[in-house]
C-alpha cells in the first residue's frame, strides 16, 4: 500500500502496477471505514482480501479501533461474500438515489480479550 491520505493506491509489488485503490479513514472515534476498489482485470485474485485483511490488523493493532464499518452497494455480491467472510455482520440499509439504490453497512466489532 502507498499511503496518500484517506485513499490509499494499491500497487502489485511484482510488476509494480496499480491495480486499484482503498479506503481507510476514521470516521468518529475508534470507528474506522474500510473499502477496496480493484481493477476487474485482477478479480477474483485474493487483492482485496488481502488489502482488507491487513486494514483490519492494523485498525485493531495500531489505530485502537473498536469497529471498523464497510459501505457495499446492495447489488456487489461479491463484496458482500468478501466482508461476510472477514467477520463483518450487516448493520443497517440506507435508501440512495430516491430509493433507486441501496447502500448497506457492514460492521466489524474488536473482540474483546478477557
């Protein structure tokens, strides 16, 4: 990842070529935003998986977080299966557009240690 603000640049390291980009921002305290955008021609590759994954670590670990939420449109099954996958439970629907589209919120919780 090369860091440039909120909007990060996803680089493959082996040919180093953009192949998209994420969203990592803190949306109020200990609430972070997660999201990756990848260029079709690498779908279905393990990118944005990997791309999450290492968001959510460093979220947990070094940025205190206690939730980190994804925004999906309703009709991007795949990142649904993507965010369903790394523990991420549906919070919440939210009508965009004049109810023409659906916005869903994902929420991932830190598990507390006891």
């Amino acid at each position: 990842l090369r860091l440039s603000g909120m909007v990060h640049t996803i680089i493959l390291a082996s040919e180093d070529r953009y192949i998209g980009r994420c969203i990592f921002k803190l949306r109020e305290s200990k609430t972070w935003e997660i999201g990756a955008f990848i260029d079709p021609a690498y779908w279905r590759k393990g990118y944005a998986t990997e791309v999450c994954c290492r968001l959510i670590e460093f979220a947990f670990n070094d940025g205190d977080a206690k939730t980190i939420q994804a925004r999906i449109d309703s009709k991007n099954e795949p990142s649904i299966e993507l965010f369903k996958s790394l523990g991420f439970r549906k919070d919440c629907e939210i009508l965009q557009d004049g109810g023409e589209d659906t916005e869903l919120w994902y929420v991932l919780d830190r598990v507390q240690e006891k």
